[in-house]
C-alpha cells in the first residue's frame, strides 16, 4: 500500500524540516519507497513554488508499518503541528513507467474495468533539458483546462528537484473523468503528443490508486469527504 501526505508549515522552515526529515525516513522500517516533494502553486507542474507546503509520497510493506511510522517518528509528530495538512492511503491499482530506474508499485494489482468511485493519479516526469522550454511554455494552458474540469476533485504539481524533476498528485470522481481530461481536451491532449514525438521526458511514470482512510484538509476541506457522504 502507499500513502500521500501534503504538508503546510506556518514558518520558513519548512525546508530545514525537510532536510532533517531525509535520514529519518532512510531509517524508517517498513517503507519501500519515498519521496519528499516540494510544491508549486498551480495545479499541474509549473515554475512557481510555495516554499511552506511540501509533500511525502510513501510505499509501505503493509498498513502496520505505516501505523508504526505515524505512532513513533518524529517526522510525523511534526505534523500534527503543522498549520495544516491532509493524509490518504492508497491503493495501487497499476502503473507504468519508472521512477528513479524502478517501478515502485509493481506489485499492484491491475484492474479490468473503469472504476466509477475515486481515483488517485500520480504522474511523474524526469524532463530532458533540451526540452524544458518547451513544456513549461505548456504547463499555463493545461492548467486552465484541470481548473474547469468537473472531474477534477483536488490537484498540486510537486517535485523532488527544481525544475526537471516534476510531478502531480491528483483526485478524480472515476476513469471516465481521467480519460475525458487527458485524451478529450484541446491542451493537454496536444501536451501528449508532443511528448511523444519530441520525446520531452527521459524518464516517466503514471500510476493510478483507490485512496482511502483520508484525514485533515487540504486547502481548507478534504476533497473525498464529499464522495464518502454521497
């Protein structure tokens, strides 16, 4: 199982938070796979960053190894002096793709139909240089077709290195939400060829997830706290 943590600290030092963070998580038992994220302040990738809100994204042998982790570290005491912050668990439904010359979710079991309920999406990129012109002059465009599609509960660019290394974590009502935005919409499907074509990213990988068992709030509210009412 994974999990998604996004963080926003009151102060500037979140980023000194981070550094001390790194050698707690190499030592955490149970967790497979983690990245520290910073975050940018568009929904999809982009330039800008926000210095105060940061991210884990985190694969766990199994839910107790994440319970342990939330009961004993100090990072996760942290956190629950943070101005604010909201936690899922995930799921891994499939993926594609590496990160960091792996796949850190290949045990996920596929699924052979649309999901209808929730859908976490994760995508990631290790974006050539020669190309980084080029998807940025992209990023304002899909950014404003994500903002007005319905589908779209929550979404935050992040990154593990400025620039280059960029991802997003996102919220959707189902797969048909998913796929009417990346294969329907003018921007970002024209995004998906050029992709392809110019062959902007050296590495990449898209994975999907059922989230489940969130808590807190991501700017002001949880976005699947509505789904779970309905």
């Amino acid at each position: 199982m994974a999990s998604f943590h996004l963080i926003r600290y009151a102060g500037v030092n979140a980023m000194r938070y981070m550094a001390f963070d790194r050698p707690l998580l190499r030592r955490t038992a149970g967790l497979q796979f983690w990245r520290l994220l910073g975050t940018g302040r568009g929904r999809s990738m982009s330039l800008g960053a926000d210095l105060r809100r940061w991210a884990l994204f985190a694969v766990w042998d199994g839910e107790p190894a994440l319970e342990e982790f939330l009961a004993r570290s100090p990072v996760a005491a942290r956190w629950e002096e943070a101005e604010e912050s909201w936690h899922v668990r995930l799921v891994p439904l499939g993926s594609r793709g590496r990160w960091g010359g792996r796949d850190p979710f290949a045990a996920g079991i596929p699924v052979s139909k649309p999901r209808t309920g929730p859908v976490a999406v994760l995508t990631r990129a290790s974006i050539r240089p020669s190309r980084l012109v080029a998807f940025y002059r992209s990023v304002p465009d899909v950014d404003r077709e994500l903002r007005r599609e319905d589908g779209c509960l929550a979404s935050i660019g992040v990154g593990e290195w400025p620039l280059a290394r960029q991802a997003t974590f996102s919220l959707w009502d189902g797969d048909p939400a998913i796929a009417r935005f990346a294969y329907r919409t003018g921007a970002h499907r024209t995004v998906i060829g050029r992709v392809r074509t110019e062959r902007w990213y050296a590495e990449e990988l898209f994975a999907r997830f059922i989230p489940y068992a969130s808590r807190g709030t991501w700017d002001g509210h949880d976005p699947l706290r509505a789904r779970r009412t309905e």
